[in-house]
C-alpha cells in the first residue's frame, strides 16, 4: 500500500487529538462498529480462558476411567499436536486478517457466503447453548458446601454478572476475563504443585506413592471390552473426550477484530498456543494420573454408574485425591477456584456467541438490526438475543428439566469439531487463492510450516474423529436413538445450514483467483501504522496494571 493509499485509510478513522490518544468514541479502527480496545495482556489471558475450562479439572477424570493414565496421557498429547496444526493454519489467516466474526467471515468470504452462514449459526448455537450448562455446573460446586442454596437465585446472579461484563465497553469483558483467567493459571499450577508434592510424600499419610497407579491398576484401563481391544477403546475414548478439553484458536480468532495492533498481540497469542498445550492439558493428563487411579470407587461410581461427571465437583480427580489422602482444606480452596473458572468459561461464551451473530449480521446472513452496536461498540441487539440462553439454566430447578438441558447441550458438542473443520476449509481456500493471485506468503505477518500438507492431515483427522466419536451406539447391545441424536444432531444441521443458504441465495465457491484478499487489509495495515510507540510487552502492561508507569511505554497513536 503506498503513502497516498495509507492517509486516505487513516483519514477515514484517525481523529485528532492534543493527547495524542484516539478519542475511540468518534473512531472506527475497524470497517464495521467494533472497536480495538483488548491490550496485550488481556487477549493473552482470554486465550488461556478460552482454552481452559472445566473439563481440564473436572471431566478429564472419565477419559482417565476410561483409558488409563498411560491411555489418557497419549490421547490428549495426540490431540495436543492435532490442535497445534489447527492452531498454525487459524494464526497465518486471523494474524492477516483480523476482522470481527474472526474465522466465521472469513469462510462466507473467500471460501462460499453458505459455509459462512453455517459456520456462524454453528458457532453460535454451540456457544450460546454452553452458557446455561456453565451456569449448571456452578451451582453443582456450590452444592459441595451446602445443598440448600437457592438455585434460582444463583442462576440470576450469575446472568446480571454475565451481562455487567459484556454490555459495557469491550474493556469490561477483557478486564474480567484477565483477572478470570489468572485464577484459572493460579488453579492449575496449584494442582501441580499438590501433585508432586503429595507423590513425594508430603501429605498427612506420609506416603511416597509416586507412579504407583501406573502399575496398578495399569497404565491402561478397558473399555466396553476385555484385553487389548478394550485398552484401545479405551484410548479412543480418552481422545473423544480429549476433543471436547483441547480448543483455543477460536476464541483468539473471535476477539482479533477488537483487539489492539492484531499484526503483533494476536500474532503472539497464536505463538503462544502451542506451549500451552503442552503445559495445560498434557501435563494436566500426567498429573491427573498420577494423583487417582484409573478404577478409583468415586469415578467408578460417577463414569460406571450412568453419569457424566460434566460440572460437578466432587467429580474433580484432585478433589478425590485429596479426600483419600486425608487432606482438609484445601479442597475447599481449590473449589472456590474452580468456581472462578467456571464463571470465566460462561463469560467467555457471552462474548463469542455475541461476535458471532454480529458477524452474521453485518455478512447479511442475520437481520440488519443486529448491526446495531452502542457508542462504545457493544452489538445491543446480539447481546439481548444471547442473554436469553442463560435463562435456560433455570430448567435445573426440576430434575426432569435438568435432562432436556442436558440433551440439548449434548446435542451441539459436535459444534467444536465443526468449527475447526471449517477452519481447515478456509485455510486451504486462502492458500490456493494466495498461489494462484502471487501473494508471497513470506511477505505475511505470521507464515505457518508445512503448508498446506499439515492442513489436510489435520481436516482428515478431525473429520475422522466427528464420524466415529459416537461409533460405541453401533456396537451390539448398545444402540439407543438418544445417544445417536448426541453425537451426530449436529452432523446433520450444519451443512443443512449451509445447503438452504447456498439454494436460496444461489451462492457459488469463490474461485482461486477471485478471492479477495485485499479485502480490510489496507484499513489494518494503516491502523497498525498509526501507532507511534512499540508494542507493549506483556510484561509490560502487568507493570503498568500494578502502578509502575513511569518510563514505561504505552499504546500512543498517531497525532
């Protein structure tokens, strides 16, 4: 882009001003309403919020019953690697395209406006529909101290703090989350550290019990069978259910259109996925098997006996280690941060399942009147139609009720799985369309490795995975039309979605040499332009948070 080119962007959204800070309420830094306001240390605290929830403390303890320490570890190191691949082809076109809608308008842009449609719908029923289920598994944990709290009226408090967190500016939800997903990080390296500590004998029993429940029962446990094929059922429903704990690059992608300077914060957020993986969830699996074993009564009873174990605490593996090692105490503590991250999760679901009808809207795939943002660039109308969700959790307060909630939740699970298909789709489109137009890829902000060859391994494992995940209601003696409707509903929703919008709107696939990848390009490069000062570390901005500001510098725009 040439001088001329780059002042005629910035004069279209630069106000000035004698501070030299943009008056953002008088500012479009983007070509829709939304307003880049997430710094460095609050978008990569949101992907850590993003990509750590519940099931990382609660839930991983049925793909332990299910396949072992040793069968667990692999799957979610397996699944670790797949979702670094996923990671590396979402951060190569989120880094150079940051817009709002993240990886649901880039599909409706260069790939088909129908796999857009589907793609946002999907994302947004997934989303949406998890908010209540959040809400559900607090007021479980909060039943681990006394069973007669009101259910209602956790149900509505937990709402008016969803909806005090993200109908103010976007810096409201990126503060929240900061401090949300900091107790997350808080949680997780204290179960670690009670992990060593204990194995090494330091707890009240004195003993030093090590990788003892790898010899017994076995670094592998059977599942829906005996000898080796149920070991490696065993495996394969630990990896399901790693598919379900292992995300991130979505929620990075969703809040690239308001995140400050994205060539460079978003750009390390993505770079930054991949050691979280490793230190989140593979050694998360590695602690959870060295603290329980894999035939413990507590899990047996919860994963054997019917239930899901999905939100509950006394389901926590480190809970149940705790027990039987006789701690006190610090269960409670650790629950009262598992409360955190629950909260943190739900709030995380508002703002994505609010962007993603926003992006809808401002696509044409949703009414215009969802276009309509607040001064401070805030959807309204998205915000009003995703806070009705929530209100789905007062079903809870009949058992019966609590099922249908269930159910519904249970059927968009595949939702995830979908979305990183799409995500591959896209990634191929962009990689043709860069080839076949003479775009240097070395020339990008972020250039992924491999390409495109990791993106097509990694479409054909998570196609594999969202065709068979549910494949145990095929087998003899297990066939139930419910559990068929929980893994493959949405199987079958998704491309209806994307087929009545492609026969009504006769949309076509956008060629190769058609795909316009110039598209917000020149209005980002010269927002990026705009600034006066380097980026600020994340470092940093946590020394500015806390009062240490002189001499250090700050986001400064152009005067």
């Amino acid at each position: 882009m040439d001088v001329e080119e780059s002042k005629k962007y910035e004069s279209s959204y630069v106000h000035e001003s004698g501070s030299g800070d943009v008056q953002h309420g008088e500012t479009h830094d983007n070509s829709d309403d939304l307003q880049r306001h997430l710094g460095n240390r609050q978008i990569q605290l949101i992907a850590i919020g993003g990509s750590v929830g519940t099931a990382l403390f609660v839930s991983i303890g049925g793909a332990l019953n299910k396949g072992g320490p040793l069968g667990m570890l692999l799957a979610y190191f397996f699944y670790s690697c797949v979702m670094g691949l996923v990671n590396n082809s979402m951060a190569e076109m989120a880094t150079y395209m940051p817009v709002s809608g993240g990886f649901v308008r880039l599909a409706g842009k260069w790939v088909d406006e129908a796999l857009g449609f589907a793609a946002g719908w999907n994302f947004f029923l997934y989303e949406a529909l998890l908010i209540p289920f959040e809400i559900t598994a607090l007021n479980l944990v909060l039943s681990y101290w006394r069973d007669d709290i009101p259910v209602w009226a956790v149900c509505l408090a937990v709402i008016v703090l969803y909806g005090a967190c993200n109908v103010l500016a976007v810096q409201a939800y990126g503060e929240a989350e900061f401090w949300l997903s900091g107790g997350k990080v808080i949680l997780i390296f204290m179960l670690y550290c009670f992990t060593f500590i204990t194995m090494v004998g330091g707890n009240p029993k004195k003993d030093a019990y090590g990788f003892r429940y790898w010899r017994t029962p076995g670094p592998f446990h059977g599942y829906l069978g005996t000898g080796d094929t149920g070991k490696f059922q065993g495996f394969l429903g630990a990896l399901w259910a790693a598919s379900f704990c292992i995300v991130g690059p979505e929620y990075i992608s969703m809040v690239s259109g308001e995140a400050k300077r994205p060539r460079t914060y978003i750009k390390n957020a993505f770079k930054t996925v991949y050691w979280r993986f490793g230190i989140f969830f593979i050694l998360g699996a590695l602690c959870v098997g060295v603290v329980v074993p894999s035939n413990d009564p507590t899990l047996v009873a919860i994963y054997e006996g019917g239930g899901t174990g999905a939100g509950t605490a006394a389901a926590s593996p480190y809970v149940i280690a705790m027990k039987n090692l006789g701690i006190s105490v610090f269960p409670d503590l650790v629950n009262a941060l598992l409360i955190t991250s629950i909260f943190s999760a739900g709030n995380t679901y508002t703002y994505c399942a609010t962007r993603s009808m926003y992006s809808l809207a401002i696509e044409g795939r949703a009414p215009k009147i969802f276009r309509k943002c607040t001064k401070n660039g805030v959807p309204i109308y998205c915000f009003a139609i995703t806070m009705a969700f929530p209100f789905l959790s007062f079903l809870q307060v009949s058992s019966n009720s609590a099922l249908v909630l269930t159910w519904l939740v249970n059927l968009i699970t595949a939702g995830g799985l979908i979305d990183f298909i799409i995500m591959m789709i896209t990634y191929i489109a962009f990689y043709r369309a860069c080839k076949a137009q003479g775009l240097d890829r070395r020339t990008l902000p972020y250039r992924g490795y491999f390409q495109p060859y990791q993106t097509w391994i990694a479409m054909a494992f998570l196609l594999c995975v969202l065709f068979c995940y549910g494949y145990s209601v095929f087998l003899p003696g297990n066939w139930s039309v419910q559990d068929f409707l929980f893994s493959y509903a949405m199987v079958g929703i998704t491309p209806t979605f994307f087929v009545i919008w492609k026969v009504f709107k006769r949309t076509k696939f956008v060629p190769a040499k058609e795909v316009d990848l110039v598209w917000d390009a020149p209005l980002i490069d010269a927002y990026e332009a705009s600034f006066l000062t380097p980026p600020v570390g994340f470092w940093t901005e946590l020394i500015q948070l806390i009062g240490f500001k002189r001499h250090i510098p700050v986001d400064k725009r152009v005067v």
